[in-house]
C-alpha cells in the first residue's frame, strides 16, 4: 500500500499533491534540505499518481474554498493528471490554483496556458529573481533557456486566466525585490513578496 501523501489540506484547502519531478533545484526549497514535509504531511511521493487515483481523494468539492496543485514537485509535469483532476472538480463547481515555477512551456516545448485556461481559476508563479545571474544560481534550472522562459510565460499568462499572482522569495541574496514586482506588475498580474523559510 502507497503511503504517499496525494492530498493534503491547509485551512480551507485542499492540495493536490501530482508529481515528485521538478525543472528546478532551487537551494531554498526544503527538498533540497533533507525535509520533504510541509506543516505535517509528508510529501514524497513513490509514483506519479494517474487522475483515476485522485479524483476518489477530492472529497465533497463545496466544503473547499479551492483545490490547488501543489507539491514538491512542478504540477505541470504531470499536465495529462493536472488538466483531467482540475477537469473534474471544475465540473463540480470548485475552484482551481496551480502553482506551478512557470516552466510548463519551455518542458512541454509549447504554449500550454490554452489547454490550462478552461480548469484554471488561478495561477501562483514563482520568478524568484530579477536577473538571469541571480535565477540561475539560486533556482539552477535543468533546462536551457529557463529565465526567458518564466519571464514570457508570466507575460503570457494574464491573457488566458483571470487570476495570475507571481511571487519573489525576501531574503535570497542578490535580488530585487523592487525589481522583481516591476517585472510582475509590467505583466498586468499580481505580485506576491514571500519571505525567505516560510513554507505554506
């Protein structure tokens, strides 16, 4: 029996917890640490869970303020489970977040937002940096090309769903915070200033 935790809620939410697999290394992230936990769940997970595994875990979707894709782990590399979940609790009425580190793109190697949009209510985005140099060094990124990637996808992303919030974490050395929110704001979403160890 998996004990993987697929669920988890945080008051009035409920996580769904759909990959272990992340384009990125970042340093601060408490993976990264030795810790794979987030208040008392346990998040490591043993497989990357198929749509038929979480939909029985969604519960009475009414009783949550919203469902949001979140683990250790990019949700959208798991998209076929994402977008067939988010499907789901849509079709019930609820309410979905993803967030995601803004890569799904550059992975994908296509614009995914328009596959997101119809079960997306919201989008959570870390950029995490204001420059490339900065980026690369706190975030090291798998894949080429990732700094650009985030930037053109926060661009994009307000012109497919309604609520688009992006976050920079205080407290990493070498960013602008300043800047960073005139990057989010240019991009017509909302910006979020998150402290550096304050997880969920």
């Amino acid at each position: 029996m998996s004990q993987s935790t697929l669920v988890y809620d945080i008051r009035n939410s409920r996580y769904l917890n759909i990959t272990g697999r992340c384009t990125l290394r970042c340093q601060f992230c408490p993976k990264h640490n030795g810790s794979k936990q987030v208040h008392d769940y346990q998040l490591a997970l043993d497989h990357q869970p198929k749509a038929q595994e979480l939909i029985p875990l969604l519960g009475d979707v009414s009783s949550f303020g919203e469902y949001v894709f979140c683990g250790y782990g990019e949700p959208t590399l798991n998209l076929a489970t994402l977008l067939e979940v988010a499907g789901a609790i849509k079709s019930q009425g609820g309410r979905v977040r993803v967030n995601t580190d803004g890569l799904g793109n550059l992975f994908h190697r296509r614009n995914i937002l328009p596959e997101l949009a119809p079960v997306v209510d919201a989008l959570s985005i870390s950029l995490n940096a204001d420059t490339e140099a900065a980026y690369l060094r706190h975030c090291q990124p798998k894949l080429k090309g990732a700094y650009h990637a985030v930037n053109e996808f926060i661009k994009l992303a307000p012109q497919y769903i309604a609520k688009v919030q992006v976050s920079a974490i205080d407290g990493l050395e070498g960013v602008d915070i300043a800047r960073c929110k005139q990057i989010v704001l240019a991009a017509n979403a909302e910006f979020k200033h998150r402290h550096l160890g304050v997880v969920g």
